[in-house]
C-alpha cells in the first residue's frame, strides 16, 4: 500500500503496488460490515458485467481487475487512475471548462451511459467526483506553451490566469458502479446524490425511475462544467424543487398530480409552496438563481446547440427527456 487515494461510508481506496504483475493499481477496500460486504457482491456482479460486454474498454467505463477477501474485507482491484474531475476543479479554484472540453466531456460520458443502459443497468450515481480523468493534468506555464487548441488558449487568456492548471488530456473513465441497478432488480426509493438528483426521485415512488435519471444528472454535470459550480447546491426537498423552477420553470401539473402524498405537500393548488423551512441565506441564494437561457447565453452557435442539449437533458417529466443514444446525435456534437 502506497497512500490513501480517498474514502467514504463504503471504506476506502488506495494506491497500492502490485509485486507480481509489476504495476500500480488502485484498491477498493469494503469495510467489514454485512451490508457493505452484500453491496459489494451486487458492484461485481455489475463490474464483471461490463468487462464481458466490452473487453476492450470501448466505452470508458472502470474495469475491475481482481477481486479477492482479506480478513473479512472485499477488495477490488482497478487501474490507477487520475484525479476526479471535481478534484481538478477544485485545484484549480473552480475555473469553468472551455467549451472545447465540455464537449469532450460529454460525448465520452453519454457513450458511456448509452453502453451502461444498453445492459440494462442505471447508474444512478452520476456526479463530477465519479468522473476520472485518465491522465494527471499538467500545470504551470510550461504546459501553456504545450497546448495545441486555440479555443482552449483563448479561454486562458480571457481569464488572465497561465499558472492555473491545463487538461492537455480529457479522456475519462467512469466510476462506482456500487449503486448500480439493474432495470429489472429492486429500485431503492431514494437515489443519486442530492445536487444530481432527478425531480421524478424527489416527487415520490409513483413515479417511478429508469434510465432518465442519469440523462438529469449528465445534464447538471455539464451546466457545472460550464460553470464551475453545481447547479442545485441544496439539501432540501422542497428547496431543491424551488430551485428547479427559477432554472427551468414550472413543474408541469401531470408530475404533480402524480406525486407521492408526502411530496404532494410541497404543493398548493399545483403551486409549488414557499421553502419557509430554509434559512434566510438559502432563500438569497434561490433569488439569486438564474433561468438555464441566462446561464448559458446562446451568444455563439456551439452555446447554441449546447444550450438546446441541456434543454432536452433538463426535461421535467422523464418520458419526454432526451436518451443518451438521441443525444450523440445531437448538433452539438
């Protein structure tokens, strides 16, 4: 073992050395407890699933190398990969992509998501820190001299910052297969961490989720992408529904009609109710919320397209949002 690379409720990662194939790897350590260990056995059940269905890793999702138990621990062994994407924004202060890269971005991960949906599966986990970048970034000046892509200088430029970390490289992979669900196996009510999280899981389980849910989050990914910061930054049901419709309008009646009586209560009349619950400084921050057409000005043709793509991404009810094998068809493309 080398160093921790990260940890969480599951148990942690870390960088280890292996001695007999001669190679850095990365291990997921399961911690020792029932639950975990059971959630582990469905996350490998998913792993093995995508390395039989794409042996050569076409389509960029984390491939498992081994798995094996050590002391009542399940451990998954990986590739060594780079940093999460929100960790190279947040070494580099939150600086937004330049639209070049978003759009690498987002073609790799809807290619991934088309392939994972393709096997019947939903992530269900979608967010910048399940997103690896293959490769370290360069920093400093010395990888500015490097950079072929005019639009990509330019962004550069227009931020008067040449130490600010580059991505010379924007391939990805993605990662955390261990809330992955199976179309046909048991929906959990509550998925997805809270700032990705669809307004079909928010509104209850008469609903319903499938695979639209990762379309939403994709879709908040890459406004944060172009922002440098999350969309929906709250932890509150009613609040995020508010926030909801500053960025996108009203929640359109069918969805509300077809709430869960617990989320029918954030409603009046099919009007969304005020957050009194929240604090004053959370209320601020809804005021300040802008409508996604303000977010992403259609000032150039690619904001354009971009914008149109978000649109159908950030689509209310899931039956009318766009599917990931719609979207790589897409004009922004």
């Amino acid at each position: 073992i080398i160093r921790l690379l990260g940890q969480g409720t599951f148990g942690k990662v870390v960088e280890c050395y292996d001695r007999v194939r001669q190679t850095f790897c990365a291990i997921k350590i399961i911690r020792a407890i029932q639950k975990y260990k059971d959630a582990s056995k469905i996350e490998i059940r998913v792993l093995n699933t995508l390395k039989k269905s794409d042996p050569l890793n076409l389509n960029q999702c984390i491939h498992s190398t081994d798995w094996f138990e050590h002391r009542g621990h399940v451990c998954m062994v990986f590739e060594l990969l780079g940093q999460s994407v929100f960790d190279f924004l947040k070494s580099n202060d939150f600086k937004p992509f330049p639209s070049y890269h978003i759009q690498q971005f987002a073609k790799q991960l809807l290619n991934s998501i088309f392939f994972v949906h393709s096997l019947k599966l939903i992530h269900t986990d979608l967010k910048p820190e399940n997103i690896l970048l293959v490769n370290q970034p360069s920093t400093g000046l010395s990888a500015y001299e490097k950079v072929n892509y005019y639009l990509i200088r330019l962004h550069l430029l227009s931020l008067n910052q040449s130490t600010h970390s580059i991505l010379q490289d924007t391939e990805i992979r993605l990662i955390d297969f261990g809330s992955a669900t199976f179309e046909n196996d048991y929906h959990a009510s509550i998925i997805s961490t809270r700032h990705y999280r669809a307004p079909e899981v928010i509104l209850g389980k008469c609903l319903g989720w499938s695979y639209p849910c990762d379309m939403w989050s994709i879709g908040c990914i890459l406004v944060e992408f172009f922002t440098g910061e999350a969309l929906f930054q709250t932890h509150d049901n009613l609040e995020h529904l508010s926030m909801m419709q500053v960025v996108l309008g009203p929640i359109p009646h069918p969805l509300i009609r077809a709430a869960s009586k617990d989320a029918k209560e954030f409603f009046v009349n099919d009007r969304l109710g005020v957050p009194i619950v929240t604090t004053q400084q959370s209320r601020k921050y809804i005021q300040r919320l802008k409508h996604l057409r303000a977010i992403i000005s259609p000032s150039t043709q690619l904001n354009m397209h971009f914008l149109d793509l978000l649109e159908k991404m950030l689509v209310y009810d899931p039956k009318h949002r766009i599917t990931a094998r719609d979207a790589l068809c897409h004009p922004f493309f």
